[in-house]
C-alpha cells in the first residue's frame, strides 16, 4: 500500500486527513443550523428573522469558511483520484459524491434562497415580512437538514477510507518482539 519506490506513502494520505478536516467543519456548520441556530430564530418575530439571517448570510461569506466549502469538495475529489486504485477508494468515492451532493444543493437551492431574503431589502421597509419570511423558512430548513445528513455520511465514509488507508497496525510492543533489538 506504499505510494512511491522507497516503501513511504505519498500525499495522498495528507489529502484524505485535509479532505476529512474540511468535511467535518462543514459538516458542523450544516449541523449547527438545523439543531440550534434555526429553531432559535423560529422563535423570533418575522423582521427579526429576516435581519438575522441576511446578517448570517453577509458574515458566512468570508475566506474561513470558504476554505472549508469549496476546500472540502475539492479536497475530497483529489482523494478520490489519488486512491482510484487503493482499497479505500469507495469509501472516498462514497464521501466525494456525498459531498458533491450537498454542495449541489447549497448552490441550486440554499443560495438562491439567501439572495432572494436579501433582495427582498430592508427587513423595517417589508411590506409583508410574514410572506417573505415563509417563503424562505420552511424549504431553506429542509434543504439544509438533507445537507447536513449528506455531509455527515461524507464525513463518515472520508473518517472509513481513513481508517482503511492506516490499514492493520501492530503495536510498539509487538514490532519490538520480532526486532533485533529486543533479542
């Protein structure tokens, strides 16, 4: 399972650990608004909603986070390359799909839906904030309880093919007892 001629693995391994690093802040992020940071605002007023979430929306697109959503599709896609022809590739196949899905679904609904809650301006200026607000709640919510699902199976399979890629290890104690040294 060695990457080149001196027996040493590649870069693939660091690949996969950064792919699996990127996937679980994303995955964290996902999860975080389906299990608090959305029922919280579900309590609040229509205008309160709506300023809430276009500052959520304005302040999540910074260089940090963007490392981890595209960083981790990308990452993941290069592991799933590098390991075509490993024994853990269909793990890391398995975790590229997953997250290509959720990202699919990020860019074709979640944002979309994000630039229709900003276009529709000022929250004190809305004219019905209760019309907006429903027309953005419910299906941004959905969508990102299906994404976040997705991103925590990528993030399982990623953590698998990791686990493959380490392969069978034998403990300090028992290389020692085959060594010269220990003789």
């Amino acid at each position: 399972m060695t990457d080149n001629s001196t027996g040493r693995r590649g870069s693939a391994g660091g690949v996969l650990v950064a792919a699996t690093v990127a996937m679980g802040l994303l995955a964290g992020v996902f999860y975080i608004f389906a299990c608090t940071i959305m029922p919280s605002l579900s309590r609040s007023d229509d205008r309160v909603f709506i300023e809430v979430m276009q500052n959520i929306d304005d302040q999540i697109q910074n260089p940090v986070f963007f490392l981890s959503f595209l960083g981790a599709p990308l990452l993941a896609a290069i592991a799933a390359w590098q390991a075509r022809r490993s024994p853990y590739r269909w793990w890391v196949w398995a975790g590229f799909a997953a997250v290509a899905l959720a990202f699919l679904l990020t860019v074709t609904v979640n944002i979309p839906l994000n630039n229709a809650l900003a276009d529709a301006g000022d929250p004190a200026r809305i004219a019905d904030p209760a019309a907006v607000r429903k027309e953005f709640e419910d299906p941004w919510v959905a969508w990102n309880v299906v994404r976040a699902l997705l991103s925590t199976l990528a993030l399982a399979c990623l953590a698998r093919a990791l686990l493959v890629y380490r392969g069978p290890h034998t403990s300090y104690l028992e290389s020692a007892a085959g060594s010269s040294a220990s003789r």
